[in-house]
C-alpha cells in the first residue's frame, strides 16, 4: 500500500518521512496520476518484487540498470525482478539499460577499500594490481581501466575520483614503455573502493571509443532482452548516437520493437553539438553526476536550463538525474535543497527525475520515491495553479506534420474548457508522444494493445498507458474508457474529457479528430452506435 494511502492511525513506520500526507486534489490517490516520471534504479536494496512492487505503488514508472556494475547473469535478474513485479502490479513499468561508456574506472581494491589523506602519495600502473594500504613512506599503486592513462596525463593536471570527492594532482611521471607509472599527491582525501569512476577534468584530448566492448555486449543482450530505453553515456557527439543506433533494430512506422536512445549529457564536448545530439536522440538525460566533475560545479544549473529548453524545442524527453536526494541513502527524511531540487527540476520542465543510489543502495528506496512523488504532486499543482502557457515545440511545428497540430489544438481545448482527462488510442505511442510533447497539464490515458509500446510510454510525461484489446469502433473505445473512469474514480460524472482519435481507430498515423465528452453521458455515444 502507498504511504499516503495509508490511515493515520498505522504505525508500521516509525520514521516522519514514513507517516501519510494527504492532499485535497482528488490525483494524490492516483500516484499513476504523477505528470512527471519518477525512475529508480535497481540494485542490492530493491532486488525483490516484493520491494519493486512498493516502489510501483509509490510512483515509480521507470527503473534503470546499471550496466557498469554486475554481470549479464545479474542484469538478467534485475529484469526479471522488475517484469514480475509489473505483471503482479498490472503496470507497465518500463526498463533503461544504462551504458557504461568509455568511464574510466579504479582498478581492483582490497574490499575494505583504502583511506587517502591529504598529502598522500598515489601511483597508477599499466597493468592490473590489486591495490593495498602502504607503508607510511610507500605510495598507494593503484591501476585503471584504461592503461593508457599513464601516456595520457601530464604533470599538473587533475585526477579526479568518485564524482571529484577524491582529488589527485599528478606531479610527475617515472620509468617507461611498460613500467612507466604516474606519481600524484592527494589534495582530497577520502576512502577508495573497486571500481570507482576516475575523471580527468584538465584533459579532453582522450582517444577512447564512444562503445566499448563492454557495452557492445550489453546492447546484444539489451536487444535481445527486449528492454524498453538504451541510455548511453558520455556522448560528445551526435555521431557517438548515431553508432548506438547502427547496432539496434531499425525504427519503422509500424514496428514497436525498437529501442529509444537517450542521450546522456555529462561531457563539455557535448555542449559543442547538443543540439545536433537532441535532434538525433530519442531523448536526453542531464547527468550531472559527471557534468558536475568535467566541467565548473557552478556552470552545471545553467546547463541544466539548457538543456531542457532544448529538449523541450525539439520534442524529445529530458531526464534530469544525479543526487537529488543523495541524503536519503543514509536517512529517512531529505534536505531541504535535496527538496527544492527536485521541485525546480519539474518546474524547469523536465519529463523525468531520476533517484540512482537512493533506490540502488540506499537504506530507504521506498521512502525515497515516496517522497520525490509528493514534491511531484506539489509541483505540478504550483504549476497547474500558475495556468503557465503551453508552448509547443518549435521544431515539430516547423515540421506542419498533422498529428503535432493536432495536439497542440488540444492544449488549447484543455484549458478553455477545464478538461480533467485526454484519451487517445495509441497503438504505437506515436499519438501518445506528440500530446506528452505539449504539456497538457492534465493526464493523458493513451490505450493501446501493444505491450512494448505500453512500456515505452511510461517515461512520457503526463502519459499513463492503458492496456486493452483493440476496440472495434470507436464508440466502443469510448464506452469503455467512460466506464473504466469512473470505476477508477479518476474524474467525476460531468468532466470534460478530451478524446483525440483516428478512424479508423488503431491505424498508426491517422489520427485526425478532437472529441469533447462529458463523463457519464453514454446516452450519447450508444445514440451513434445504433
């Protein structure tokens, strides 16, 4: 059960953040309702259904796997986990396989990891060692994976470990060929683990590959897996998107089987073609964990407005993730920044947030999206309050396609005549994507029959997929789906509902007609049928 379904008068949690918050607007029971996707990302502390499951009921619409962590054999798991608790749900809670990218990484470590002080001596080697503590006149010999690094670094420049919470200044370079080490001192100390990301803020000059073998591997067993969304990571160009495509089914008109390519923007150099790497993305990902590391902290918050104004031009999904409420790892109760955060993403206008150790390791995963869903709810009735504008993407309509005309029209009928709802069948997600693109405001129920496109219509914002066998009529859609609403108790007798359709109904790319309905009035429509 949801915690703010829950009574008052339940204890089963004892922390504050745990105890039911209840809202007036009748959307807070309907957390399918949230316009903005929450996904979570799936490790250790949610490897049960049982725990997935509890994350659906609070939001969640979306869960990423982290392909730089874990074996083809665990990612297989993580998939099943998140497919049984959609089924046992009735969600269509989508999977993004997350690529690791060209990251450099620490080599191996000792488990217990190893504490750098300030003033320490590091060194890095080309072949792998398992790194030790020293000797308090010894250096610490660690390797990475990318044994070139020694070749590539200079004197003077910054190595930065764990998103820059470690920080290295290399001092010099010893030996050659083979034996040739890197030597550095420790400016920020802090305790190193296995695998922990190395970043080189003063070098952009690397030569590695945007794909490497690992990632071909994973993208094979991503296709083959069926899995709804690729993110790829560390994107400097838009061709880098484009080589991910060349490995992925072909996108046709009719073919819902293909996979979405999210661009993840964590790079400077991405900032020289991101426009070019919207237009041929699927969508975007403002990954600010890394942004955060190769570029000026302080730069980052404009860049995320860039972004997503960007994004928003070019009609494709913008994901902002990283820390946005990096403390609930540890507590049961958010910052008030980590807050705040989170709302200014959504007002910025962003599709998704993403929670990333607060559900993967975190001691509160449920907690956690439960609360990023309540500053979800907030926000979007701050903005629904506003009556904001909608604006819609400057280049799908410089594209005069119909269906984008069409759902620009409907923002305009949502808000003069107060609609509650907008229905549309969408049997491939085409329609679904273009009324998400403008922002409605209100819930968008897109039905279809299609299972992949169902999924791949949880990350569009405002957009809650519906499953149903193909109707014979549209009369018949609207029957349903009337009935369907008020048994959910998702509007009132009396709204207006907005139906945006085609004829005839399930063939992709005709959609052509606003219908304006009043809930509950069947007469009506069973009046066309006879």
């Amino acid at each position: 059960m949801p915690l703010w379904r829950q009574s008052r008068n339940e204890k089963s949690h004892s922390s504050s953040a745990d105890r039911p918050v209840h809202y007036n607007d009748r959307v807070a029971d309907h957390p399918e309702f949230i316009l903005t996707k929450i996904i979570a990302t799936v490790g250790p502390a949610c490897a049960t259904p049982a725990i997935i499951i509890r994350l659906i009921e609070e939001g969640a619409r979306v869960f990423r796997i982290n392909f730089s962590h874990g074996t083809l054999d665990d990612f297989a798991r993580s998939l099943a986990t998140v497919r049984e608790a959609a089924k046992r749900t009735g969600s269509h809670a989508a999977v993004l396989g997350d690529l690791s990218g060209p990251k450099i990484r620490i080599g191996k470590v000792v488990e217990a990891g190893i504490e750098l002080t300030v003033g320490d001596r590091v060194e890095f080697q080309r072949d792998p060692v398992v790194a030790t503590a020293a000797a308090a006149d010894q250096a610490v010999v660690f390797s990475t994976t990318y044994p070139s690094l020694v070749d590539d670094v200079q004197p003077g420049e910054r190595l930065l470990i764990d998103d820059g919470n470690i920080r290295l200044l290399v001092i010099d370079k010893i030996g050659e060929g083979p034996a040739a080490r890197l030597v550095a001192n420790v400016t920020g100390g802090g305790r190193v683990t296995s695998a922990k990301g190395l970043n080189l803020p003063d070098n952009a000059s690397l030569s590695v590959p945007s794909l490497t073998e690992r990632d071909r591997r994973c993208v094979e067993w991503a296709v083959t897996n069926e899995l709804d969304f690729l993110a790829l990571s560390f994107v400097r160009k838009a061709d880098d998107v484009r080589l991910l495509k060349s490995l992925l089914p072909v996108r046709t008109p009719n073919r819902a089987s293909w996979i979405p390519v999210i661009a993840k923007i964590e790079k400077p150099q991405a900032l020289d073609d991101l426009p070019a790497i919207i237009n041929e993305a699927d969508g975007v990902m403002v990954a600010r964990g890394d942004l955060g590391v190769e570029m000026d902290l302080a730069e980052v918050p404009g860049i995320q407005k860039r972004v997503i104004a960007l994004a928003h031009d070019y009609g494709k999904p913008v994901i902002v993730a990283t820390q946005m409420l990096q403390s609930m790892i540890e507590s049961s109760s958010p910052t008030r920044a980590e807050v705040s955060d989170v709302a200014n993403a959504i007002y910025e206008g962003a599709d998704a947030v993403m929670l990333s150790g607060e559900t993967a390791v975190g001691r509160y995963p449920v907690q956690a999206v439960h609360t990023m869903a309540r500053v979800a709810l907030a926000t979007q009735r701050l903005i629904h309050s506003e009556c904001r504008p909608s604006r819609p993407p400057v280049k799908l309509q410089e594209t005069r396609y119909r269906t984008a005309a069409l759902a620009h029209g409907v923002s305009v009928v949502v808000r003069d005549l107060d609609a509650k709802l907008v229905l549309t069948w969408s049997e491939l997600g085409g329609g679904a994507r273009y009324l998400s693109q403008n922002r409605l405001g209100v819930p968008i129920l897109a039905a279809g029959s299609n299972p992949e496109s169902l999924r791949k219509m949880s990350l569009l914002f405002g957009v809650t997929p519906i499953a149903m066998p193909r109707p014979a009529s549209s009369n018949e859609f609207i029957l349903k789906m009337d009935s369907l609403i008020r048994e959910k108790g998702w509007a009132k007798t009396g709204d207006a509902i907005i139906i945006v359709k085609g004829e005839p109904i399930g063939t992709p790319g005709v959609t052509n007609q606003i219908l304006i309905h009043y809930l509950g009035d069947v007469a009506r429509v069973q009046w066309h049928l006879k």
